[in-house]
C-alpha cells in the first residue's frame, strides 16, 4: 500500500495530523465521522486505542478496525495492543507490566 497523506499537507501522516485530514479509501466517511464523534480529533489519540476501544465506538465495525489498521500500517503506526490475561498495554518492543 502507498504512503498515506495528509490532505492538506500533502506530506505524510504523523500522530498531529487531524484525522478529517488523512486520505482514507473510498466510503470511509463512517469512519471519520464516527470518530469524530467519539472525540478522537487526531492520529496520535487514535494510536492510543486498542481494536477492543474502537469496537466501543457506534457505527465502528470490524471492516472499519481492518481500514483503520491499514492506514495505520502504511503511515507506520499502529494501534494498541493490550496483554489478552490483564489487559496492560504492551509497547512497540512487546515489554508490558502484569496489573497484580
């Protein structure tokens, strides 16, 4: 997949840029305004959620998470990933804190 840009830049995304901003695939009007919605203005909030935060979303389905991841993966970011026996975060090296 081509490097995403942003639409008023023309430069790729990084965590500031807006997500109204980002060029996103044909019909993801759902997403933007879902997200919008849900008060995640730009890509660096959305970078702080996990797929399980995002099916909390309305209107955010599995086939908008998989557009989402997509995006992401092609701008270099990605999504939260969370330990699936605690729920801590685990970070870009797989380290993570096990919540006692």
């Amino acid at each position: 997949m081509a490097t995403v840009l942003s639409r008023r830049t023309n430069a790729p995304i990084t965590p500031l840029t807006q997500i109204k901003d980002v060029v996103w695939p044909d019909r993801a009007v759902r997403i933007v305004n879902s997200l919008d919605a849900a008060g995640i203005k730009t890509v660096g909030e959305l970078c702080r959620l996990s797929e399980s935060d995002l099916r909390k979303v309305r209107q955010i389905g599995q086939g908008c998470i998989d557009t989402i991841k997509e995006v992401l993966d092609s701008a270099g970011l990605s999504l939260v990933k969370h330990c699936s026996k605690c729920g801590a975060p685990i970070d870009e090296t797989g380290r993570f804190a096990h919540r006692r």
